[in-house]
C-alpha cells in the first residue's frame, strides 16, 4: 500500500492530519476515571473556549459529527422543529427530527442556494415552533448561511432555539456560539480541525441546558445534562476515544502557535479565494453566489455537456488546487466539481 504524501489530501472531511498529530496518538493509554484524564480534559477547556469563541463549556463526544446531531435534536426540540433544507446534511438534520419522534415542518429552498433571515421569519410567523435547525456551510453545495441572521430572527420568536450544524464552518471561519446566540452548534473532528475523524465538539447555550431537562426522550449517550456535568468537572461520561484526545490536545497547541484560530479562518478565506481567483479565470461558475460561498468547501459548476470526469476535477492543475468530483453526494443535476481548504 502507497501511504499518500502529507498535504495532498483534498477530501471534505477526513482532511490532512498533521505527522506530529499522528505522533501523538501512539501515547500509552491511560485510564478514563485517572488523574491524568482529568489533567488532561483540563487542559484542553480554554484552548476549546477559545476555538469554538464561548464561555461556556465545550462537550468532547467520542462520536462523528452526526451524534451531536442527534444530541442536538434529542436535548433541543420539545414538539417541533423548523428544519431549513438546501442540501444533504439539512436533510439530514430533518430527517433526524422525525427519527426522534419529533415534528418536523421543512423550509426548503433550492441547492444552491440559502434560506435568508426574511424567509426564515415568515416562515416562523406562518408555523409555531420550538426550535429551528440549521446547517451553517452546507458541505454538498458549498453554501454559507448568514447563521448570525438567522439566530437573530429566531430570537424575535418566543422560545425558539436555534441548533446550528457548525461542522464544515468551526475552525475555518468565524462561528461565535455566544456572540450569534446559538443554542446549540456541533463540529466533528475530521473536518477544519484536521483531527482524525471520531470526535464531536459541542457547545450548548444555558436555555439549551434547561429545556433539556425538561425532556424526558433524551437517551442516554448524548443526554445533554450528564455531559454537562461531566464536562464540568473534567470528566468524560463514558470511556473516550482516548488517542484522539491525545490527538486534540497537541492539534489545539498547533492552532495556538500557528496564530491562533483568527490566523486559520485568514487562511482558510485566502484558500476560497484562490478558487475563486482560478474559477473567474477560466469563465467556471460557482454554485452560491458571493457572500454565500463556504470558506472550506467550494462547489464549481460545469459547463453545460462537460462531463465532470474530464472537466475541471480531472486535470493537473485541479490536483494542485485540490478540485474533487463530489462522491457519495450527487444529487444535483448538474454535475459540480468541488475543492475542500480545511489543511492542517
Ligand atoms: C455539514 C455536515 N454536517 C454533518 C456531517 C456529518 O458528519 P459525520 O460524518 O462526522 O457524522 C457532515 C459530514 O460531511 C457535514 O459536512
């Protein structure tokens, strides 16, 4: 087997794990309930803080990005949810609302495209809820929404919470949880962290915390309330991922003398910029317009009759640029190259 060359891994997740991250992860384990656990789920609270722009705790689930999902569904909707749909992961948040036994009522706007603050408040004036669900880069168009909006307008309704799907966002452009008035906004591991995929971040507002308790159909694995309180005191509920804890603890150092999260959103911003540089350049249309593009995910329209094997996600200069046939999403149906920025 040929191990793939560091940095030249272009996927939305899984993304490029830096070697001395990988290094890292080859520590001895050590016990869940020890004192080095402890030491070490303490030392990892302020960096996260810092990262994820809260002053609230920062929950670490040893789960892809989709559990914090289903926390967010189970601990955060009473009765019923406005699910905001362009893509695949919304869908998947709507369809999770249901899976839960809940009631989902769906604003669905085409791929492509964003649900802005305007439709968002219609449509709450129309339905009554109790939360609304939203994802904020929507990986399999490349969309960013306006979240900060969007909270905004939720927040004029009476108890509406909002849950916020953070995960190709967090690390690779400004997501403020407190600022923006999230209730809840999640991240998995293996996207802008550039973390081997297997944990989830989570950050939960207090009217979160207590609405959670007030629901009884919370489960237990990503009972909001026990992680909470876990979390508080340095503890992990159940036996974590204890390497990818290892792994996070020296990325989070990284970030931190690379700049800081402020350098890696520049950066991540200077990497969409290429791509718009390059697709301007050569007449190639983005799918959202400007002001909507993803900083972590760019999604390229081709040209009408070219085949997306040999347009833009075939050639040399696609492999430098780190352009990629979208796989395992193809639901639109003009095809679309994509590119993904969430480097080490
Ligand atoms: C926006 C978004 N939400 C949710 C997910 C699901 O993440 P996971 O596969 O870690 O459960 C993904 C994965 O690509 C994603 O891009």
């Amino acid at each position: 087997m040929t191990t793939p060359a560091f940095g030249r891994f272009f996927l939305p997740g899984p993304t490029d794990v830096h070697p001395d991250v990988l290094t890292a992860m080859q520590r001895p384990m050590i016990g869940h309930r020890s004192s080095a656990m402890e030491a070490l789920l303490q030392g990892v609270a302020p960096r996260l803080a810092t990262l994820c722009r809260t002053s609230r705790p920062v929950l670490i689930g040893t789960t892809s990005a989709t559990g914090f999902m289903e926390l967010a569904v189970r601990n955060g909707i009473r009765r019923r949810a406005l699910s905001l749909v362009n893509g695949a992961f919304s869908e998947r948040f709507a369809k999770l609302v249901r899976a839960a036994g809940k009631e989902c009522v769906r604003l669905d706007v085409p791929l492509g495209c964003a649900v802005e603050p305007d439709m968002l408040r219609d449509a709450l004036r129309r339905t009554p809820v109790d939360a609304v669900t939203v994802v904020h880069s929507e990986t399999s168009t490349g969309v960013l929404q306006d979240v900060a909006g969007l909270a905004a307008v939720a927040r004029e309704f009476d108890d509406v919470l909002v849950l916020v799907d953070a995960v190709t966002s967090l690390a690779g452009s400004p997501v403020e949880p407190d600022a923006w008035g999230f209730d809840f906004a999640f991240t998995g591991s293996q996207k802008a962290l550039a973390l081997p995929p297997g944990l989830a971040l989570g950050v939960a507002s207090q009217r979160m915390l207590e609405r959670a308790k007030t629901l009884p159909d919370r489960g237990l694995y990503f009972d909001l309330v026990a992680f909470e309180e876990a979390t508080r005191k340095f503890q992990p509920t159940n036996t974590p991922a204890v390497s990818l804890l290892y792994a996070l603890e020296t990325q989070l150092a990284r970030i931190e003398r690379e700049g800081g999260i402020e350098a890696r959103w520049r950066r991540h911003d200077a990497m969409r910029q290429r791509v718009e540089t390059w697709s301007e350049e050569r007449g190639v249309a983005f799918l959202p317009r400007e002001g909507r593009r993803s900083w972590t995910v760019s999604c390229l329209k081709l040209r009408e009759g070219q085949s997306a094997k040999v347009g833009v996600a075939g050639g040399r200069l696609d492999d430098r640029l780190g352009l990629r046939r979208a796989q395992g999403l193809d639901h639109t149906d003009r095809p679309h190259g994509r590119s993904h920025a969430g480097r080490p």
